[in-house]
C-alpha cells in the first residue's frame, strides 16, 4: 500500500473522471426534475430539457415585439459588448500605468501607496456615485468594470515589473538601450503574457459587474433578462442564460490562453 | 587603449564600510581578475566599475576621463545569470545592442541593414559556437550556452571594457573549462580589458594577467562594519614580457595560416604545403 498521493490516474481514466461530476450534476437535475414533473407538471422551479430548448429557440429566433430585436442575441451582444469595452480599457490602462508606475523609480514612489489604496476600495459601494455622476447609461456600467479591475491588473503588472532581473535592465543599459527601448523592448514583451494572465482572471470579477450594473439598471442584456424574468419564477430562461454565460466566459478564457500561447512561446518554454 | 584608474575609492552604506581605500592602475588589454572571500565587496567592486552603484569618495576613470554615471555601452557585462533576454531568441539577443543605438524609435532594423547587421550577428555565434541555436530561445539552452550567448550580446558592441561577474560560477567543471579557452581566446582578438569577479583560485591565476584579492586589513570584532575590504594583495600573474610574447606568437601563427592558405590556392604543388610551413615556422 503506497501513500495515497502516490497514485496517479491514466490518461483514459483521467478524462473520464473530469467528466463524471459534470454527468452527476446534470443526472441528479433530471432525476430530480422528472420527480418534481411527475408530481406537478406545470413546475417551474426545475423545468425539463425540452422546456429549455424551447424557450431558447423561441427567444433565439422570434423578434421581441417591445424591443424589436432577437432578445437572446441582443441581450449577448449587449453584455458583451460593455464587458469588452471594460476589459480592453482595464487591460490597457493597467499595461500603460503598470509598466509606467513599476518601472520609472519617481512615478512608482508617488503612486504605488495611492494605488494600493485605490484597489481595495469595494467598486459596488461607489456605484451610486457612478450613477450620479455618469447617469444611468453605459457609460457608468464600463466605468464601473474599470473601477473594479483596472487596479488589480496594474498592480499585477507593476509586480511583474519589478521581477524582472535588475541584471537585464542593467544588461540592456550596457547595450546602449535608453528608457523607451527598455521599454518597449525589454519590459513590454515580458509584462504581455502575465497581462494575458490576469485578464484571464479577471473574467470573473467582469462578468460580476456586468451583471450587477445590469440588474440595477438596463434596457437589455444577460444580466438584466436574469433579474427580469426572476419576478415570473421563469427558471426555463435563468439557467440556459446562466450556462451560456459560463460558456462564453469558458471561451474567453480558452482564446486568451491560445492568444498567449500563440503570441509569447518563449513564454511557454520557460515554465516547461 | 584602454587604462582604467581607481583613485581612492570608497563605499558606504549609512554606517556601514564595505570597500575602502581602494586604489588601482589597470594597463590596457589586461586580464584583472579580483578574488576574495564571499561578502568581502567584490561584486561591489565590479557594481562601482559598472555605475550600477555609485563610490562614496573617490573616482574611477577610464581612459582619464570620470566614467558615466549610469551603466553605458563603452562597458560590457555578463552575469552569473539572466543576462540574456529570455523572449528573444539567440539571434535576437545579439542583435539587440546595434538595433538600440541605431534607431532609437523603434529599436529594430530593416532591409540591408538588418541584413548586414544579421550577418555580423552570425558570425559572432558561429565564433562563440552558437550557430547551429541561431533560431532557440535562451531557455532552450544549457547554462553555458546562455553564458556563450552573454558573451556574443555584450561583444557586439565591441565594449572598451567587459565586466564578468563570476560567469562560470554555475557552471559543471567540463563546461567551465571550455568556457575559459573562449573567454581567453576572445580576450586575445579583441585587444579589450576584461575585469572578472571569482572565488575560484586556479581559474584566476589561469586566465588573469593580473590578480588583485580583496579583503579586510583591519578587522573591529565589536563593529564589523567599521572597516571596509581594500586591496590586500596584487600580483602580476603573467608578466608582461610573457604576455607580449603570446601576443607575437599569436599574430605570427595568423601570419602562417595566411600564407599557407594562399600558397594552397594559389600553386597547387603535389604533396605541397610542407615548406612554406617550415619556412615561417621557424
């Protein structure tokens, strides 16, 4: 008897024990669902599969008479469009400030207390003031993912900043790079894969934001179905939204990791 | 030319002494290697060369004239480690120095410049034994390549000086050896000064043509940090008459490889080369 962390599973056994939680989940669902349906077929609360095609088919391809639109595509192209537009502003202003503040001795003494400070202030207690200021609009949801992410992505990159070797600044130096290059040519390349890393982590916290500025106030998106269709108990439209944000999240992710892979193999090697 | 001047140097920490009193007149194209314990301030020493730190008192001068204070191009380095760009590849690294002090925007060459530039590049490699990697990535390499690759970058730039911070320390003895043969034999064709920082005897008395060791002549057991580490001993591991004459005997057998070679172009003689090659060897 060896010690238990000791054994490892084959490949074969590997992919089938990543998929057994995933068919227990969905088997104890349809257990439950076809007990509950049994008993009362008009259910709500854990409606059938057939159910959720259903509605997704008929919010998929019919036009919303209030909106006009395919309510599903609509809803999806609206949080991922305010979803893009925070993240890309948070990633950029977090590269730009991240390298700028973490690698300029002056710039970083000034403001790395300040953004220290900054990042722990809870982003959802501010947005009444986002809302006063910028109005109930999109302007004020983006400005709200930006407040909650921008400052973990800069402090992230001003870390990595800082790990990178002083023998390769001082190395660039003796090569005759000056601050831009070293820049641009020492730093940048370096700082690309780990902000590649922490927007893949920030996902999560974006889609959060998104949702709660959606629930508060919108005129469409995933967020703002889930929390309108919660009054009518309409649990055939939550959980197919719920899933396919997880999805699309899931592919986020997945692209991001590809991208990175793709951009920066040295970056790979090196973990290797 | 190169001379390097050392006029009382001195530095501190706050309270705390670390090099004192360090004086040191250094020739052109010498081998200066500094030995010593660990934490005497050796590493310092090559840092004050290097302006990554700056002396307390005292000055240091190249060629008469204070060095910068700020690490620049007219010194080269290569550390024990991350000295080479882990997301460029081995041409890249080499290539980098050039493409920085010629286009200073966009740090990159293009067309016939990049080509000459890459030929140069190459030709450096296949002299240090890194051509066949030319496409790899330094994480792809073993520690003594990363340190072939180190040596390259920094030589392109065809330094008046190049610093080595224990370069081999990490290196197996197999390596390390070859490694000298290359450093020894780059030292001789680029007619530069080379200071190297080590704790290995044999190999400073190997390579250097002059070895300084560094350590403290006073030592306070209540308050350590009251005195600093100087210069304690200085020899002259080759003399100079000796070195002179490396050096004649390394361009004459230059001189012989040309002559043989043209002479085996030119007059293909059957069974050939032999008498020429007596006649310079001689």
């Amino acid at each position: 008897m060896r010690r238990i962390i000791n054994y490892a599973p084959r490949v074969g056994v590997r992919v089938i024990l990543a998929a057994l939680p995933f068919v227990a989940v969905l088997a104890i669902y349809l257990i439950a669902s076809n007990a509950r349906l049994a008993i009362e077929p008009n259910d709500k609360l854990m409606p059938a599969f057939a159910t959720f095609w259903a509605t997704l088919t008929r919010l998929a391809t019919t036009i919303d008479k209030a909106t006009n639109q395919y309510l599903f595509w609509w809803d999806t192209w609206l949080s991922l469009q305010r979803l893009f537009l925070g993240l890309g502003i948070s990633a950029l202003a977090g590269l730009v400030l991240g390298i700028l503040v973490g690698f300029i001795p002056y710039l970083r003494a000034t403001f790395e207390p300040f953004f220290a400070a900054f990042s722990l202030i809870p982003p959802l207690a501010v947005l009444p003031i986002l809302f006063i200021l910028f109005g109930l609009g999109e302007v004020s949801k983006i400005v709200l993912i930006v407040f909650g992410i921008a400052p973990f992505i800069i402090r992230d990159v001003m870390l990595r900043v800082a790990s990178i070797p002083a023998e390769q600044i001082i190395k660039a130096q003796t090569l005759g790079a000056n601050t831009w290059q070293m820049i641009s040519g020492v730093v940048l390349p370096q700082v690309m894969p780990r902000l590649i890393d922490s927007v893949r982590l920030s996902l999560g916290a974006a889609w959060l934001f998104v949702i709660a500025a959606e629930a508060i106030t919108a005129e469409g998106g995933l967020g703002y179905r889930i929390f309108l269709v919660r009054r009518y108990l309409a649990m055939d439209v939550i959980l197919p939204y719920v899933a396919w944000i997880t999805l699309l999240a899931f592919l986020m992710d997945w692209g991001l990791r590809r991208l990175a892979a793709a951009a920066y193999p040295w970056d790979r090697i090196k973990a290797a | 030319m190169t001379t390097i001047i050392l006029d009382n140097v001195w530095k501190e920490y706050e309270d705390r002494v670390v090099l004192e009193r360090v004086n040191l007149a250094l020739d052109d194209h010498e081998f200066l290697v500094i030995i010593g314990p660990s934490g005497v301030g050796k590493t310092t020493l090559l840092r004050l060369l290097l302006s990554q730190e700056q002396p307390s008192r005292g000055r240091i001068l190249i060629d008469g004239e204070p060095i910068a204070s700020e690490p620049t191009a007219d010194r080269g380095v290569v550390f024990q480690r991350y000295s080479v760009f882990p997301h460029r590849t081995v041409l890249g690294n080499v290539m980098l120095g050039p493409q920085w002090a010629g286009a200073p925007i966009l740090g990159r060459f293009f067309g016939a410049r990049r080509r000459e530039l890459e030929s140069r590049a190459m030709a450096l490699l296949e002299r240090v034994g890194l051509a066949d990697s030319a496409r790899k990535y330094p994480a792809q390499l073993s520690g003594g390549m990363q340190q072939r690759l180190a040596l390259a970058q920094a030589l392109i730039m065809k330094p008046k000086v190049l610093l080595l911070d224990e370069p081999f320390g990490a290196l197996d003895p197999g390596t390390r050896k070859s490694m000298h043969q290359l450093v020894r034999e780059l030292w001789e064709e680029n007619a530069m000064t080379i200071v190297m920082v080590t704790h290995d005897l044999s190999e400073a008395f190997l390579l250097g043509t002059r070895v300084i060791a560094v350590d403290r002549p006073r030592n306070d057991p209540q308050a350590p940090e009251r005195f600093g580490a100087t210069i304690a001993s200085d020899f002259e591991a080759k003399f100079r008459s000796v070195r002179d004459s490396r050096r004649f005997e390394a361009e004459r057998e230059k001189l012989r490889l040309t002559l043989v070679s043209a002479d085996s172009t030119q007059n293909s003689l059957p069974g050939g080369i032999s008498p020429v090659r007596a006649l310079v060897k001689d």
